[in-house]
C-alpha cells in the first residue's frame, strides 16, 4: 500500500480550524488519517465523521484570512442541515420532492459507513445513488434509510428533479466539427444530468443522430458533443484534455476522469489509463468506433 503523504501546511490549518469550529458548536473532535483512502477527517463523539478533502480544496483558492469564516460557516450549513426530518419521517410527495440522482465513482457505494447496495451501475467506473437535496446540505441515502422504499419511483423522480436543475452553457469550439457544449452550475447535480442524454439531446445539441461523446470531471460539470463526422476526433482528444485539466482542479473531488460515448442509452467508455506510459489513451473500437466507421 502506498504510504500517504505528510499533510502540507494548508491541510494542517484545515484540520485545526475545523477541529475549532466544531468545539464552538459544541463537538469534541478527534482528528484521524485514514491510509487506506488517502484521507484526514474528524470523528465526533457519536462516531459521526467529518471529511474535509472539500474544505481543504475550497481554501487552497480563498485567502487565509477568509479560512476560518468559511470553515465555520460549512460546519453551522452542515450540522443545520442534520436537524431535518430523518428520511423515514417524510411522505412519500416530501421525499419525492427532496430526492436526486447523484453520479460517483463505483467505490463510494462500498463505502462500510454509507452502505448502497442499492446504488445502479452507470458505467464500468460510475454508479448512480439517491441524495436528499436540503437547504444546507446534501444528504448521502443508504441502504437502511431507503427500506421499504420503492426504488424505482425514487430514482424516476430523482432523475427528474436532477434534470430539472438550473445550469448555464458554455461553448467550445472545433475546427471542421460541432463544438463541445458545457453544462455548468453550482448544483451538486449537474453532470449526474448525463443519466438522460436525451433530454441533453433535445435541449441543447438539437440532434445527434450517431451518438454524443461526454465527460464529467467533477459534479458541477458535464461535457457534450455530437459525432457528426471524423473530424469528432479532434473534439473527442480536446475533450480528453478539458476533463483531465478539469478533474486535476474537480471543486469538492472529481467524479472521472475518463471520457465516454452514449448511443440509444447505451454508454461505452472510450479511454482507458496506460500504466506504462502513465497516460490516457483514446479506443476508437466498439459502439464508438462503429459511429466513426460510418464516415470513413
């Protein structure tokens, strides 16, 4: 197992304000590095884990005397947003109206303290849980809180609300082809919107009748094109090189770094990681390929 670094200095001013800003709300923290998943948090008195990868990220972009406000500030959000009815107190229309869709990366739905066992598999490397979208926080549905639950009426109307999150466009241009289209937003939810290409389709591309290469870096982000002839390619290595850039600098941890092809919902990963040369490398082969045949 590869030993994890020494926290740095603004990792170290994390752990002691945060450790600080609990005990102001009344929590006694323990700080605790954990080797294994290459993190630092706090745990509680209750055994309630406080992560902070995402503080961390926030302030190695804020000045130093904006750390402590913020850090504050994320906690009172956190522990406010704790004091909302636990999710088998809800009806059905409040946790109908309170549910997402959520993409992540396949190993969060192993996770021992958030068990999703229920979680459905997006792609080789993602999976699609459900979250409750609160005024202060986002709050992760497992396995025990779901019970009893029907499933599918959840996820049909967490896919719905994702969808219906706000998000601006941004466009990238590419000689000789369509651009690529970007969806940003602050909602957590923005690229977990990829889980129905369609409407993306239908609302922003127009049409793509060969099929839409797409990645989503981190959750505040989804990228799109349209195959619409070879010279895709080029948005397909441009693509490539926005989401690793993307991923590198994902707000509150990265959900891919790979880029993949949707067609008639179906959805292949196109990269892959080479070991030896410590690079992403592109596959023109299977559904994607057989796109790109149909113009040579």
């Amino acid at each position: 197992m590869t030993k994890r670094p020494a926290l740095d200095d603004v990792e170290h001013a994390v752990v002691a304000l945060s450790t600080t800003a609990l005990r102001d709300l009344g929590i006694e923290v323990t700080a605790i590095d954990d080797p294994e998943h290459g993190d630092v948090f706090l745990v509680g008195p209750d055994d309630e884990r406080y992560f902070l990868q995402n503080l961390v990220a926030a302030c190695r972009k804020l000045p130093e005397s904006e750390w402590s406000a913020h850090i504050g500030a994320h906690f009172a959000s956190q522990l406010e947003g704790r004091a909302a009815p636990d999710v088998a107190e809800l009806s059905e229309p409040d946790l109908l109206t309170e549910v997402r869709t959520r993409l992540q990366p396949v190993d969060v739905a192993v996770d021992p303290e958030l068990p999703m066992a229920y979680a459905r598999r997006f792609t080789d490397d993602l999976v699609t849980h459900l979250c409750r979208d609160l005024p202060t926080t986002v709050e992760t549905l497992t396995d025990t809180s779901l019970q009893g639950r029907d499933l599918d009426l959840l996820y049909q109307a967490g896919q719905r609300n994702t969808d219906a999150e706000p998000y601006a466009t941004q466009d990238i241009p590419i000689d000789g082809t369509r651009g690529i289209t970007a969806l940003v937003g602050d909602s957590f939810f923005i690229a977990t919107k990829a889980r129905n290409m369609r409407r993306i389709i239908g609302t922003e591309l127009g049409e793509a009748e060969h099929g839409v290469v797409f990645s989503v870096p981190h959750r505040h982000l989804l990228m799109v094109h349209p195959v619409t002839n070879l010279q895709s390619t080029l948005a397909v290595k441009e693509m490539v090189g926005f989401t690793l850039g993307q991923v590198a600098e994902a707000p509150g941890g990265n959900i891919s770094p790979h880029t993949y092809f949707w067609y008639g919902d179906r959805v292949q990963q196109i990269t892959h990681l080479d070991p030896d040369e410590n690079a992403i490398v592109i596959e023109s082969q299977g559904m994607f390929g057989d796109a790109l045949a149909l113009f040579s």
